[in-house]
C-alpha cells in the first residue's frame, strides 16, 4: 500500500486518441505533445504507448526531453517546439535526431552554420507569429529568413507552423491567424520555400478551426482527458487518463469548536469525524484548495476542511461510515457513482487543468495499467 499514486490508465489514452483523430479532417498526422513529463503522465511510457497506436510526430520542449525519448527506444518524429535557445547544444538535435522549430534569426544561423560545417542536411520547422505574440517570425521578418535560406543549402524546410492564442472559441480573430498564416506560406513558397507539414491546429482547433488541420494537428491536454476549455466537452468527449489516489493517515473526533489546521481557518461546527490523508502541496495538492474542495471516500464527496499543508489535508468525513485507516481517497477519478475530474479541480482553484495535472510532484509515483 502506498500513501499516493498516480494510475494512469493506458487503454483510455488510446481510446481518446482515437476519439481525436476521428475528428481530424483529411489525411492531416497526429503530433502527440508529451513536453512537461507528458504532463505529469510521464513521458517516455506514453510516448511508448502513444507509438503502438499510431502517432506520427512527438512534440516537446526542451532538447533533453528529447534526447530522453530518444534514449528510452522513441523512433517517430521528434519536435522540439521550444525553438533553438541561445544555451542549447545544435549538435544535439543532430545526434539524436530531432527536428528543432527555428523561430529567428539568430537560430537559424546557428544551426545553418553547424550543418555547413558538417555538410551535413538538417530538417526543421519554421514558427511564424500570427498573432500570439510569443515565439516566431513576424511577416515582416520573413523576406529575410527566405534569403538566408537561400543562402543555405544544409537547412531544409520540412515545416512552416503557428500557434492559436485562443482556439477554444472560434471567434473572427483565430480566423484573421488563420489567413495570416495562409499569407505567410504564400510568400514563403514565391520565394521557393516548399514546406512538406504545414501545421497549426492544437487541440481546441481539432474542434472549432477544421480548415485549419492542415496537413498536422498537434493534440497534448485532450489527449489525458482534459479540455483546453470545459465548453468542448460538448463538441468531443475524452476520459481523464489518470487516477490520483491517497490514503487516509488516521480519523480523529472533534467536538464543536475545535480549530483545525494551520491558521486555524475552519471551526468545527458540530462534533465532526475528521480524516487526515496522506498528500498535500508537495506532493500536488493545490493549496487553493483549503476550505473549498474535495474528494472522495467510499464512493462519497467530502470536503475538505482547513488548509492544505505539505505532506496532508483534512476532510469531513462525518456522513461517511466506517472510514479507516488506509482507507482510499480519489482526488482525481471515480468512485462509486461520483467523479472529479481535472477540470473540475482546476475550476475550483482558478486555473487551468494543465497546471494541475503538470504540478503532481514526483514524490507521487505513477503506475501504468
């Protein structure tokens, strides 16, 4: 028995992988985004499974997450969304084959001048900004970019991408990126730039932009059974991939009165059963949660009482019978006819179901079934 646990059920990664890629128009490829430990899922056994179903690309972040892909037997595609840093190794795309995103000048350089002194051919993808205001080429930038490709004859353009600032409605301005983007591939290819992937859909796109799948999509949130925005859940359904499990430490009674935890933020109002389990903020547990969340025990909700500390919290668990020690509490699953779900944790602290799922610590081991 452990005090945490994260289960992560594989079968529903698959099946909301194929519930998305039902949805993606044409012959457009799945970029699977498993940057940030796959979002606490733990990169290398989802990316592994990921494969078997029929991914196309991988995207990450950094270049070490993708030379741990590569070092754990990964053979697909690998993106390194992030862009070219000016402390990153340019070998190490090439040693380990990855495709890096070039997103100014400066990169490209960098990476043009290690490849002619290799005389050696490396692919990327060019990010241009349509209006997030993050990374990328800006139009203005691209006349520039097109001569020093030019000039380069080890630099090949497999890709030309960009980036919603808000796929989640679709609303006149993720249109105008859409045409901007349009206008940027147009002058890239008159200027004899002849991308094979053009790609901006993310996950919210899948659903609301589908002139916009391109000929690549790039899924990451939904794929773990969470939504960009809880209005999708109307247009495309997925199943939260992961079960986030605790026990409880002990049960005490408290008469009315009684102050519990740190602050002494919540009385007792009557004679209360108070359970304390076994995981707090180090371990994942938002400490917005004191006083207004909950979880669930014996298939019941309870609340959680007091704030939630480093190594526990505590629930009422006075309408609960017969709770023991080692007793399983579910902050992230189902349990009996009740369910919460990363959204709805994320929703109650006001953030969004990534900062959640990515904030679950390694103190929290995590199991594959």
């Amino acid at each position: 028995m452990l005090r945490a646990l994260a289960e992560i059920d594989l079968n529903v990664l698959a099946d909301n992988f194929r519930t998305i890629k039902a949805r993606v128009t044409g012959h457009a490829r799945m970029l699977c985004v498993v940057k940030a430990d796959a979002y606490g899922h733990g990169a290398v056994p989802i990316a592994r499974h990921l494969e078997v179903q029929g991914a196309d690309f991988f995207g990450v972040v950094t270049v070490d997450e993708g030379i741990e892909l590569r070092e754990h037997g990964i053979v697909k595609p690998i993106l390194v969304m992030g862009g070219v840093m000016p402390w990153d190794d340019v070998e190490a795309f090439r040693e380990h084959s990855l495709t890096p995103v070039i997103a100014d000048l400066q990169a490209f350089s960098r990476l043009a001048s290690d490849a002619a002194n290799r005389r050696q051919e490396i692919k990327v993808h060019v990010k241009v900004d349509t209006g997030m205001g993050r990374l990328g080429f800006s139009y203005n930038d691209l006349d520039a970019l097109a001569a020093a490709l030019r000039a380069s004859k080890y630099v090949k353009v497999e890709g030309v991408m960009s980036h919603f600032s808000s796929s989640e409605v679709r609303d006149s301005y993720g249109l105008l990126q859409i045409d901007r983007f349009r206008d940027v591939v147009a002058l890239l290819r008159k200027n004899g730039v002849e991308p094979e992937i053009l790609h901006m859909a993310n996950g919210g796109a899948v659903c609301q932009y589908p002139e916009a799948h391109f000929d690549m999509v790039r899924v990451g949130i939904m794929l773990y059974g969470a939504y960009p925005d809880r209005s999708l859940a109307e247009k495309i359904v997925v199943h939260p991939v992961m079960r986030l499990v605790s026990r409880v430490a002990y049960v005490r009674e408290f008469p009315a009165g009684s102050p519990l935890s740190y602050g002494r933020t919540f009385v007792t109002q009557r004679t209360t059963h108070v359970a304390c389990v076994a995981m707090g903020y180090a371990d994942g547990v938002p400490r917005a949660l004191s006083n207004k969340g909950a979880v669930l025990i014996k298939g019941q909700r309870v609340p959680i009482v007091g704030r939630v500390c480093m190594d526990f919290f505590l629930a009422d668990v006075t309408g609960v019978a017969d709770v023991t020690p080692g007793e399983e509490v579910i902050l992230v699953g189902t349990s009996g006819n009740n369910s919460i779900s990363p959204d709805e944790v994320a929703e109650q602290v006001g953030t969004i179901p990534y900062e959640i799922l990515c904030g679950i610590s390694r103190r929290v081991p995590r199991a594959y079934v």
